[in-house]
C-alpha cells in the first residue's frame, strides 16, 4: 500500500506542472475527412465534437448494451466522435513522452495509456473497408489489414454475430508493460482494466448521445482473437465494441 501511495505521490509533480505550466491549448479543427495513401492507407478524421445537445444525466440514464443492429453506414464524423469519447488528446502535452501526446479523454493509472484501439470498418461513408489503428495524437486512422474481418471476428468471439452485423466496431488490445513498468504486478491486475473500463464507458456514453448503440463483448477466444486480428505479441486483447443503429430489442 506504501508502495502504491509513493508512485502516485511520486506524480502529483508532473500532474501539478501539467496545471502550472500548460497552456490549455485550442486543438486545429479539421473539418474534412483527410485521406493520405503513402506509405499506409490513412484518414486523417473530422475534428471531434466537444460540445453537445445530450446531456450527461440522460446518456447515463438511456445507456444500454445493444446487440443487434442495422447495417447503415456510419458517417466519418460519427466514428471521429467516438474514437475521440474511447482515448482522443483532450490536454495536448510536449516534454511527457509517457502519454504520447497528451492528456485523454478517458482517465489512466500514471497517465501511461496501456490500450490501443483499432477500428474495424465494414460500412463507413468515405472509409475502405479493413482493420485501422487509432492514432491519438493525431486524431487519425492508418489501416493495418486491408479487408473487412469482422465475420471471422465474429466466429473467434464465439460467434456473436452483432459483430459482423455492425458496420464498424471498436476493438481494444493493451499494452501491459507500459503500466506493469511502472506499476508491477498491481499494474497488470488492477489498473490496465480500470483503464480498459473508464474507456469503454465514454463510448457507451457517446453512442448514446449520437442516437447509436454498442456492446461491450469480452468474450472470446484470446488465440483465435489474436490471430485474426494479426495482434503483435505485445498487445493483449480485451474488448470488441460494435458501434452502429441499433434495433430497439428489449432483452429484460
Ligand atoms: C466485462 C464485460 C464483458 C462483457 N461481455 C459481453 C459479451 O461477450 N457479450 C455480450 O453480449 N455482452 C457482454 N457484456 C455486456 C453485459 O452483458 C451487459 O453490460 C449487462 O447485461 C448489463 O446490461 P446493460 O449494459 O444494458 O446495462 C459485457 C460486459 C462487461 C462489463
């Protein structure tokens, strides 16, 4: 427990610089969908929205998992604004190369952002379809699977088929060590999934508030998964998140 205070009090530091010396800072708004071929397929995406007509209480109140769903195409405005809700740079930050680039939309033990969020595109307007890592930093997506996959996700996810029905979802991995580095073996127990936790929770809350649905889904073959996805051996996967219209079935 002594341990754990100390590394938090080992930060207030670099938390207090962050309030001292940091001009909050006014992100460029890019208004169009940017594509950039070289050297991988990119989109760099539409500034997110920070202000909107839902308020907070009725997201909370509205949320639910949905698991079955249209497949309408989805604009790219749409998925901008829900990358951003999962880990987009609400604080931008030079000289604390931990939290490459920033300060998130979703809090994090240490500020050492462990996960990394991909999009699967199946039916987005303005988007090829296939397998995109999330680029915080820059608000941007470079493809890294040039194919839709989220069917054969789908299967590996014992075949839950909202994820291939949806035309797009998130999917989470982690990065253990950048947390476990600092944090141990509390790190790997505990704080990864908080962190995978806090994330997810924004994008409930966003799909909510964009008249869109999502579902949190855990579980799945982790082999299967990790092939599927081409996963590098560092990331271990967490979560798939179907993002899309939603067909309004009550389960309870
Ligand atoms: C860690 C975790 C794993 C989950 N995995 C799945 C899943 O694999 N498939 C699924 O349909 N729902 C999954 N869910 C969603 C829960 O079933 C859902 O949150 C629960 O039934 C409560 O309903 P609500 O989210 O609408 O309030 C998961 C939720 C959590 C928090």
């Amino acid at each position: 427990m002594k341990l754990v205070k100390r590394s938090f009090l080992m930060l207030l530091p670099l938390i207090i610089g962050f309030g001292c010396t940091q001009k909050v800072q006014t992100p460029e708004v890019q208004n169009d969908l940017t594509m950039i071929e070289n050297p991988q397929l990119t989109y760099v995406l539409p500034s997110p929205r920070v202000e909107g007509s839902t308020s907070v209480e009725t997201a909370i109140n509205h949320r639910r998992s949905h698991r079955s769903y249209m497949n309408d195409a989805l604009t790219a405005e749409e998925l901008s604004q829900v990358l951003w809700a999962a880990y987009g740079i609400s604080k931008p930050l030079q000289g604390y190369p931990q939290t490459r680039g920033g300060l998130r939309t979703a809090p994090s033990a240490g500020a050492r952002y462990p996960l990394e969020i991909y999009a699967l595109v199946g039916n987005v307007r303005g988007i090829e379809p296939g397998v995109y890592r999330y680029d915080s930093r820059e608000h941007k997506i470079s493809r890294v699977i040039e194919r839709d996959i989220k069917q054969e996700l789908a299967v590996a996810a014992l075949n839950q088929e909202m994820i291939s029905e949806a035309p797009a979802c998130l999917f989470y991995s982690a990065v253990y060590s950048r947390t476990t580095d600092r944090y141990g073996d509390r790190g790997r127990e505990r704080y990864v999934c908080m962190d995978l936790g806090h994330s997810a929770e924004n994008v409930y809350l966003q799909a909510e508030a964009l008249h869109l649905g999502t579902c949190a889904i855990g579980a799945f073959e982790d082999e299967a998964v990790r092939k599927v996805m081409q996963l590098p051996e560092e990331e271990e996967p967490l979560y798939i998140m179907p993002i899309g219209k939603y067909y309004d079935v009550s389960e309870f």
